[in-house]
C-alpha cells in the first residue's frame, strides 16, 4: 500500500504545484520539471492528473517559461535529454520548433493548435507578443509598440 500511495502522491503533487503556479503564481518551476521526470521514471505518464496537468502546462508554456525565468532557479532547455521527454524542452515548445511527433499523442493537437496560433498572430501583427503575466494579449501597432 505504500508503494502505491507514494506513486498516488507524485502524480497528484505535479497536477497541484502546476494549478498553484499558473492560477495564483505561487510555487517552484523548476520543481516542476522535476517531478515530470520522477512522474516519468515511476511510470505514471498515463495517470488520469499526469494527463490533465501536461495539458494545461503545455497550453500555458509561456506563461510558464516567464514564471521559470523569475524564479531563483532558472533552467535552460537540456539538450541531452531526447525530445520524447518534452518537459525538458519548453522553452523549443515555446517557440514552436519541437518536432510534434515525439510528443504524447494526448498533448499533439494541442501543441498544433497554438503552434498555429502563435504563427498566425505573429504574422498579423509583427510586433505581437502576449504578455503573459496577465494572461492577455497585447496586439501592439506600430505607433504604440513599446520600445526597447
């Protein structure tokens, strides 16, 4: 019974560090990529919250990646780890230049879909960008973009 309440508890942390860093910004990014790894050596990539929680990570990356940036342990994409385990390749998420078939089935046409998105904002308007802190977009024109 140990066993599997430890296993229980690891799935479950992961699905709560990941609502309390992206609804309230309260949490360690860096711990979250962590236990995606323990999730993933534990065998647990099919757990019902494991499922739900890559989900919202990977619709809400770059509001992630701003929140990982701000924290006292920044991570930079590892480049040794292969792109199957794609929680340690966000910031390539990010940016829409991860190769989708190594991806999870589950987390495929999510990542399609805003790869798509970000691609067509962009063109739209090339000084896009989304503030994510706020949650929001921020469709700047050339007369009221921010300067840099």
């Amino acid at each position: 019974m140990g066993e599997l309440k430890r296993k229980l508890d690891t799935d479950y942390v992961y699905f709560a560090e990941v609502e309390m860093l992206l609804n309230y910004g309260i949490g360690y990014p860096d711990l979250i990529i962590k236990l995606r790894e323990k999730i993933y050596q534990e065998g647990l990539d099919d757990s019902v919250y494991v499922r739900k929680t890559d989900r919202k990570l990977l619709q809400n990356v770059h509001r992630f990646i701003d929140l990982l940036d701000s924290s006292d342990e920044p991570l930079m994409d590892d480049s040794t780890q292969p792109p199957e385990k794609w929680w340690w390749h966000l910031r390539s998420i990010a940016k829409g230049k991860h190769p989708s078939l190594t991806l999870p089935e589950y987390l495929r046409e999510v990542y399609r879909k805003r790869r798509k998105y970000w691609k067509q904002r962009s063109k739209e308007n090339p000084y896009f960008y989304i503030n994510y802190s706020h949650g929001r977009d921020m469709g700047f024109t050339e007369g009221n973009r921010p300067h840099r």
